[in-house]
C-alpha cells in the first residue's frame, strides 16, 4: 500500500501540477483547497491516515504557518513540505521554525519533489521508531505509536481508544507477535493513569509453586528460601496497570485467588495476616482462545467473566498485508541507524515476496527478518536473498507467484558514510513507453505518456482561466511562446478566449 500525500493549495491550476506529481513518483494523494480543509482532515476522528504534506505557505483564510501551527498544537507527528512562489530566507526560516521538514520553491520540478518526499517520509519512519522505543522505556506508548494503515486494524483500534479512557478490563487475543504488550501499554498511555506504574507479568514463565509470591507477594520465612519481605505485582501496579500476558497459563490453584484479588479489590500476600487494598486496572492477553479453555476445563468460567468483559482480537498479518510495506519502511529505518549500515532499500522481487509470506510469527518474525538483512547483506540493497526464510517458505495457494512490487528506497541521507542527498538525474522518474518516450504508469495499469499528461494540465489550466493565455503562461511558469509550441505539437487543445491572438 503506497505513502498517502496531502496537497494543500488554493490554486487550482497548482494543486493538479502538484498532484500529477505525486501520483507520478507513486504515491496516493488527497487533495484540499485550503488550510481549514487540511486541518479538519487531518485531525478528524476517522479520516485516512496521511504520511506526508505538501502545503502551499499563501492561502486565503488559515495559511500554510496557521497550518503548521495547528499541526504542532494537535501533537501530529506528520512531516510537511511547504511551498511557495516567494523563496526569500525569511520564508524559509520561518517554516522551519515552524517545523516544516523541507521548504520548495514553485514550481517544483519532479526529481526535487521526489526526493523531498521520500527523505520526509523516512525521516518521519525513523523518528516514529526512535519516539517509539523511548515511549516504550518511559511507559507512555500511545496508540499513535501502533503502525497500521489496515481496515481490519480499524475497528480493534476504535474499540481500544474508547476503552482507554475508563477502567473496565479488557482481555485481548491474538497469535503470538501480532502486538498484545504493545496494545496494552497503549490503553495504559492513553487512559487517566499514563503516570502511574505499568506493571506486565509473563504468566507463562512463572513456575507454578511461585505464581502466588510474585502476583501477591510474601511475607519473610512465609517459605523456605523467603529470606525478605516482597510485595508482589498487584502492590507494585497500585494506581496504574497490571497486564497479565498469557493468563490463560495460570494453574487453576492461582486462578482461584486471583478472582478473588479482582472481586475484593484487595491482595494476600502469602504468609500475610490482613489484605492489602490495591487499586488496579486490569489488561489481560493470551494467545489461546480463552473459551475453549473453559470448555476444557483449564480455566475457571468465573474468572474468564472477569476478565472477558471488554475483548479485544488483533488479526495476524497475513490478514492485514497492507501494513507489511510500511512496517519494512520503520524496520529497516531504525535497523540502519542502529547498525550504521549504508542500505538504501529493499528490492521489488524481495517487497513482493516479503507481502506474500504468511508470517506465522507475525510482527515479530517480520522486525527479526529485517534485523538480520541489515546485519549480513553485503550490498547496498536488500534483496530476496538477504530473507533465507521467504526463499525456503513456500507462498500459500490462493496467492499469485507473480506478483510484482514497487522497491522500498531509503534515502542515503539517513547514513553519515552516505552523501546528504541523491542527484536528481539519479532518480528514475517514470517507466518508458514502447516508443521509447517517458510514460506514466497510472493506477489501473494504464501507460500514458507525459506528452498526454502535459496536454490534460494546459487543457485544464486554459479551461479554468477562460482562456486567458497570459494567465495560463504564468501558472504553469513558462512562457507565452512556450505555450503556445506546445498547443500546436499538442493536436485537438482548444485555443479559446480574449487572449487567444499570437
């Protein structure tokens, strides 16, 4: 699923040059006319999720530094390029200032655009790493911080979102990788107890005969090796959050106390002579479908009513493929800096590959794939056989061996052993047409040459300037002569209006 990019301009004329553009350096757009409209699609509750901006800084109403003002105020981590027909330094100090990523200079011309976006797009990929792993430190993930542009992701986060603003203990399911910790922790950032304690317990891995010592704690010379007091989890987690991952591992001997815990809202600690009132809230994750442990008679039903009162069911990736592209983008960004190795990107052979698999592991097999492509390759580019696992795995049968995919390119500026930008002239701009001219790839599979593409902007531009040539010339910004050339090379354009005359 390619990038989305917001164009904000009040020219018509400019929003389409701009748009073109975009499209033809393969990306999805979104197109307003002015900075009230960006602002509301931006911040609305359901809208698209946008990756990157081109705005217009001179707009009638909320101009571009209101926009980017606006931007900071609602806390939107979307990296901008603002552009103007007025290049002075004091533009170009102030949209920095204002925390634009990059500033061009109308009319922007494809290769300057082209590499503007895609250094905006990684840079926003790796600062969304970076900000993810120290909100992770900090105990403040939010879900800002979840990477998603999937519809079956939708309605989970929706569902998360409203139950982060109260108490009620939600019971989240899914296969193991697919981001139960990550979810939970985002429920705890987002709700009214972000400042207080974030405690998560691996139910799994606690041996039995310790179970109740480490949930509730244990008095000294409760047992033989309690040489001091422990509080317990419950106790550490007062006022914040208490995850309970894999719950469905708990022996029934544990589970009996811990409904107890939840009904009284106090603990025991073992050997202890009075309960200790705690206040908790509760998130609890398995990777087995809780009621068939029930029904097997693993898990206590009462238990289960507790904890099952809000569920939450995250997809595996393979049900969510679109998110595969986007989470390489952050993978490979933060793997690269981390190892300080110069890869500019993926293959198109290895994304296709890549967004075929089934990911058994899920998220997590997929970010240890990455990290041992950065780490072994021997080339600039990561390709099918930096990823062992997807050549050996074999694709599942409903999936087509054919199937193609655009390259994942890194820019070299995010490397200090690589130059700070890519020439231009290095990018390749659009496929070339049979007749060996330059040619546009549309969405349905279409190629169109540039020449064409070129004849439907003059014929829009004449169309919404009513003829008026002068006008056109200098919103396209080439001269009149030029113009002119080009409507005689270009058959069938209509030369209309008062400015018609040579």
């Amino acid at each position: 699923m390619a990038a989305t990019i917001l164009i904000a301009d009040d020219d018509a004329v400019q929003r389409r040059l701009v748009e073109n553009m975009v499209q033809r350096c393969g990306y999805e757009t979104l197109v307003v006319d002015s900075g009230d409209a960006a602002i509301a699609l931006l911040t609305a509750p359901e809208a698209k999720a946008v990756d990157a901006v081109v705005l217009d800084l001179v707009m009638p109403g909320l101009d571009g530094m209101g926009v980017l003002a606006k931007i900071r105020e609602a806390g939107l981590n979307i990296p901008v390029i603002v552009q103007t027909a007025h290049g002075g330094i004091d533009n170009v100090v102030s949209a920095m200032r204002a925390g634009a990523h990059d500033f061009v200079v109308k009319p922007v011309g494809i290769e300057r655009l082209q590499v503007s976006l895609r250094n905006a797009l990684n840079a926003s990929a790796l600062k969304g790493e970076l900000q993810r792993i120290r909100h992770s430190r900090e105990g403040k993930l939010t879900f800002a911080d979840i990477i998603t542009r999937s519809e079956a992701m939708a309605g989970v986060l929706r569902t998360a979102q409203k139950a982060a603003g109260s108490t009620i203990p939600v019971l989240i399911e899914g296969e193991s990788g697919v981001g139960k910790e990550l979810f939970a922790r985002a429920i705890h950032g987002t709700g009214e107890r972000a400042a207080k304690p974030f405690v998560a317990v691996n139910c799994g891995a606690i041996p039995d005969n310790l179970v109740e010592s480490i949930l509730f704690g244990h008095e000294k010379g409760a047992f033989t090796g309690a040489t001091e007091r422990h509080t317990g989890k419950f106790v550490e987690a007062s006022g914040g959050t208490l995850f309970l991952d894999e719950v469905s591992e708990l022996p029934l001997s544990a589970q009996v106390k811990l409904l107890r815990a939840l009904q009284e809202g106090a603990v025991e600690a073992v050997g202890g002579r009075k309960p200790v009132k705690v206040d908790v809230r509760i998130v609890s994750a398995t990777n087995r479908k809780l009621l068939d442990r029930v029904k097997a008679g693993q898990f206590r039903e009462d238990l289960f009513y507790r904890l099952h009162v809000l569920p939450l069911t995250i997809p595996p990736l393979r049900m969510r493929r679109e998110d595969i592209p986007h989470l390489l983008r952050h993978f490979l960004a933060r793997f690269c800096a981390e190892e300080n190795r110069p890869i500019t990107g993926i293959s198109g052979e290895a994304m296709a590959r890549l967004s075929q698999l089934d990911w058994p592991g899920n998220i997590r097999q997929l970010e240890n794939a990455v990290y041992r492509a950065v780490v072994m390759s021997e080339s600039d580019q990561l390709g099918l056989a930096d990823f062992p696992q997807a050549q050996a795995a074999s694709l599942p049968s409903h999936q087509p061996q054919d199937q193609h995919a655009e390259p994942l390119t890194i820019e070299p500026a995010f490397h200090s052993t690589a130059p700070a930008l890519v020439s231009g002239s290095e990018i390749p701009i659009a496929p070339v047409s049979a007749a060996g001219s330059l040619a546009m790839l549309t969405s349905n599979g279409e190629v169109r040459p540039l020449e064409e593409m070129e004849t439907e902007i003059i014929r829009f531009a004449i169309s919404h300037y009513r003829g008026q040539m002068s006008e056109v010339a200098r919103r396209l910004k080439i001269g009149r002569s030029t113009l002119y050339r080009k409507l005689d090379e270009a058959a069938g354009v209509p030369v209309t209006g008062s400015d018609q005359t040579r």
